[in-house]
C-alpha cells in the first residue's frame, strides 16, 4: 500500500510542477507596446486559464485578463499577445 502511495505522490509532483510553472510564469502584470495606437499598455495575463490549456491541450492558450486600456477598449483584437513570450 506504501509503495501505492509513494507512485501516486510521485506522479503528481512530476505531472504538477510544469503545470504550477506555467501559472507562476503567466501571472503578474506586463508592460507592451499596444499595436492599436503604439503606446505602452499594462496587460495582465489570464494565468489560470493558460495554466488549464497547458494541462489539456499541451500548450498555454494567452488571453489579456486585464489590460490599462480597457473598459473602453475592451474588444480589441489583443494583438498584443505577439509581444509575450509563449
């Protein structure tokens, strides 16, 4: 049962920390060029979600979960995305 146990620990460790990794690296705010009027911006990531896409489908999907130019602004395209390392 021990031996059950310490397999399972194992596993989610090694299956857990790209996936911790991945949110750790997608949180926080950033600084981009905005492509609609080339001014600086502040966009925060969606790290959860990047973090579940990851898990899923094998690659972070990025979406701007906050961005300083928003609400009034808040359909943009988020081209600004190219500006942040994937």
């Amino acid at each position: 049962m021990t031996a059950l146990w310490t397999v399972l620990a194992v596993s989610l460790i090694a299956l857990g920390y790209p996936l911790v990794r991945t949110y750790r690296r997608r949180r926080g705010p950033r600084i981009v060029r905005c492509p609609e009027n080339g001014r600086t911006a502040s966009i925060e990531l969606d790290a959860p979600h990047a973090t579940i896409t990851q898990a899923t489908m094998g690659s972070p999907i990025l979406r701007v979960k906050r961005c300083s130019r928003w609400p009034r602004h808040q359909d943009c395209d988020q081209e600004c995305l190219s500006q942040v390392e994937a």
